[in-house]
C-alpha cells in the first residue's frame, strides 16, 4: 500500500448523472434499506478514474489488475454492518460517495468486505454537512480507524517488507497489523510474489558477478580501470530495474523502496561474503545506489 493523491473536485461523470442524482435522493430517503446500485458507484467512468489514480493497482495490496472485470470498485466505509446483529447500520450514505471509492483487487475487496473497525467515537448517522463525509474530516477522522486509508494516511508510517516478501506492522502498529489482517495482506500469494520481484534481482546481480569475475580470470581485463569500467557497464542495466521497481506506478513499489533504500538486506545478503560482495557492493554503489561502504 502507497499514498496516492485524490481530487475531491474531480467527481467522475457516473456519479454526477441525473440518474445518480435521484439514486442519491432515494438513498437519503430510504437510509440502510436502500438497494444500492453499482452502475453508478461502480460506473465507468469512476473505475476509470480510480485506475488512473491508482496506476491500476490495488488500493490495498498493490497488485496490479491486469483485466477489467477483475477491477473492483469498494466502498472504504463499508455500506453495511459487518454482522446482522451489529448495532452499527453501516455507512449506506457513503455508498455514491466519491471520496469513499478506491480501486481494489477482487481478493483484496472479498478479504476486507464489511469489516471496518475503529477505537474511536462511531458515526452512526450522516453528518448534515456534506463535507463531514470526506474520509479526512474531523468527524470521521474522530473514529480513529484501523484500517489504513491510502488516499489521507502515511501507510510507510505503519507498513514494512521483510526480504523474503512477508508484510509486517512497523514498530508493532496498530493499524499496521489490523490492515494486514482485514485485507489479508499477508496471504501467501502475495509473500511469494513479493518474495520472487526480490529474487530476481538477486539472481540477476549473482549471474552478472559470475560472468565479471569470469572475465577477469580468462584475461579480459588489463588494468583495474578496464575492470571496474566494465564492472559499471555490467551492473548499470540491473540498478536501472531496480531504480524502476520503487517508482509508484510500479505493482508492489513499496517493496521497490525497500529494495532501493536498504540493499544491504535486500540484495547483497544472498552475495558470498568477502571479495564477491564487495565487487557486487562496489558496483552498486558506483551506479548510484544508495550502499554503505564496509
């Protein structure tokens, strides 16, 4: 999960249709018992403008979404309680809400359905002042939700990735470990997926440190300039892919960042301590990644 920027203003066409007008109408009318209809809050033109601001990624996990039908439209304040016996009626007056709408995955939509817990004080009813609805207002920031919002949160704040792709609470956050547990962000075919964007790298750089030090026994090389020249040329194409993979519109580009911004755990660990690691160490660092010397 990554913070992503949403306008307000920019209310999709969908949801400002005549139809969606009188569907919004009946909504406030007939409160939770409204049938809500998902041609308008999941129209075209908003998973059009939902998959622009998310770079067609997940809102939650951060897979992308390669089909359309897979794409789907969820409602962060959920529509209904989570449990019939549930005092809560549900945020049914959010259900046209454009900025109640993200982007998520089918597994990501299906995991969270109507769980949305909070530690602070309930809305129950929705507030007269339309603004009160925005996710970042003081009356719904005055629930103190678990669930990460990545349209008004920090999730670097409370979210890491640990080398073998798993997904941790940073410093045992709350809301950190709620969100992975409500959209099941640690499910295993995302650990393998993180895991394996982790270890191609890897196997990337190991192949290009044998082909080096091949070279360099066969005579390639007459002067160390020549070696550390080629050493540059050799890794360059790697550290490029690695640059790209913590860019935002990247799937999973938080672990990218990870990746990028601590390489010593991420990619030289699986190096042959000594002399391999530190040809490895070296050539990163020449290319502009951000490695320590040792």
């Amino acid at each position: 999960m990554i913070r992503v920027l949403k306008s307000l203003q920019d209310v999709p066409k969908g949801l400002k249709s005549q139809s969606a007008v009188m569907k919004t109408k009946k909504l406030m009318s007939e409160g939770n018992s409204h049938d809500a209809d998902n041609g308008i809050y999941a129209h075209a033109s908003v998973k059009e403008a939902l998959k622009l601001i998310y770079g067609s990624k997940c809102a939650y996990c951060e897979c992308l979404i390669e089909a359309q039908a897979d794409r789907r439209v969820d409602h962060y304040r959920p529509r209904h309680a989570r449990d019939r016996g549930d005092a809560h009626p549900g945020y049914y007056w959010l259900t046209y809400e454009w900025s109640n709408l993200v982007l998520t995955c089918a597994a990501c939509n299906n995991k969270k359905s109507n769980q949305f817990p909070v530690t602070g004080t309930r809305v129950v009813t929705p507030p007269r002042d339309v603004r009160e609805w925005h996710p970042d207002s003081k009356r719904m920031r005055g629930e103190q939700p678990l669930l990460l919002n990545p349209e008004i949160d920090l999730p670097e704040e409370h979210l890491q990735f640990l080398p073998d792709g798993r997904i941790q609470a940073l410093n045992n956050s709350q809301r950190g470990n709620k969100t992975i547990d409500i959209c099941r962000l640690d499910r295993e075919e995302l650990d393998l997926t993180r895991k394996k964007l982790i270890d191609d790298f890897r196997d990337d750089l190991k192949k290009q440190l044998l082909i080096l030090i091949d070279q360099y026994n066969r005579g390639f090389y007459k002067t160390p300039h020549e070696f550390h020249e080629a050493m540059i040329l050799g890794f360059k194409t790697i550290v490029d892919k690695i640059r790209d993979a913590g860019q935002p519109a990247r799937p999973f580009s938080r672990v990218g960042w990870y990746i990028n911004h601590d390489p010593e755990r991420f990619l030289l660990a699986c190096i042959p301590a000594g002399e391999p690691r530190e040809i490895v160490r070296e050539a990163l660092r020449r290319c502009g990644l951000a490695v320590s010397r040792q």
